[in-house]
C-alpha cells in the first residue's frame, strides 16, 4: 500500500513510480512478467488522474500533431506488450536491471541533455525521428513500464519540446495510453 501511494505521487511529478510498485510485488512473491503487468494496470488511474490535471496545458510541441503522438505511442505499447509476452521468464529477469539502469541514467542525465540541447540551439526534431523516438519510448513502456514518465520526458527534452507543463501533461495522457493498451495486451 506504502509502495503504491507514493508510486502514485511519484508518477504524477515525473515518473519513476513503477520502481517502488515492480520491486515491492516481486518482493512479495508475485513473478516478474505478472509483477510487471500488475504494476502498469495499478499505474494507470494515477496516470489518468495526473493527464486530466493537466488538461489545460496539454499540447504537442514538435513536428508531430497530438493525434499522431497518440497513435505511435499505441503502436509501440501493442509492439512491447507482444514481445513482453514472448518473452521468457528468465529472460525477462536478465533484462530488468538493464532497462531500470537506462532509466536511470536519462533520469540523472535529463537536465543536462535539456541544457545541452538548449546550449547547442537544438530544434525540433522533424516528423518521422519524433515517431520513432516515442515509437521506441512506447516499446519500452509496452515492454516494462518501470520509468516510463522519466523516458518520456527525456525523449520529449530530446525531441526540442520546452513547455514543461505540458510536457507533463503529454507524458500522463501518453502513459495512461500505454498502460491500458499494455494492460489489454497482457
């Protein structure tokens, strides 16, 4: 209950939630795949409820309208939820610590990739590598949803998007978007 109230919070702010809400099942005996599944649908009303707090200020910066952010992150939440169910147990597990160590280190390393992009005048990135970075976020979130609202946020940082309000925004409607589907797939 502790895990999944502050997940909750965490969530909303930046992301990161899945990191307590994952370990905690797994701790309890729940396998990793189920654990997995369990965290992203127990995510998504938090999800749901941070997007409709952020209404108001949701928008899509970029090359990318908001129709076609919403349709790459479906298609690659469906791609990652198919391979996650494909994938082994075992191989599941050996993969886990690689992906909460990527999201980490885009997690430490987000501030300075905005600085840098700001320093180096980075614009916005054109149409067809905006859908493939949230393609790919949406393949991992599909796949593991532990840190997704930290992936997202980078790949938006990286994709030239400022507005971080509405940034945040995005990143809740995108990850209540990848839970469900997620969700549905599992």
């Amino acid at each position: 209950f502790g895990a999944g109230f502050i997940a909750g919070i965490l969530n909303a702010i930046a992301g990161g939630g899945t990191f307590l809400t994952f370990p905690a099942l797994v701790w309890f005996g729940i396998p990793p795949i189920a654990a997995n599944a369990t965290s992203t649908l127990a995510a998504m009303p938090g999800y749901a409820a941070a997007a409709w707090a952020f209404r108001h200020d949701l928008k899509a910066e970029g090359s990318l309208h908001l129709r076609g952010i919403i349709g790459m992150s479906t298609i690659g939440a469906i791609i990652g939820s198919l391979l996650l169910i494909v994938t082994p147990s075992d191989v599941f597990v050996g993969v886990v610590p690689w992906l909460l160590l990527m999201a980490t280190v885009l997690f430490g390393a987000g501030p300075m990739i905005l600085r840098f992009a700001k320093t180096r005048g980075v614009g916005q990135a054109g149409a067809t590598v905006s859908a493939a970075v949230i393609v790919a976020v949406a393949i991992y979130g599909g796949y593991f949803n532990g840190g997704l609202g930290i992936m997202l946020l980078a790949a938006f940082s990286m994709l030239g998007f400022q507005n971080l309000h509405g940034m945040n925004g995005l990143k809740s409607v995108l990850s209540a978007i990848i839970s469900v589907v997620s969700s549905v797939a599992f």
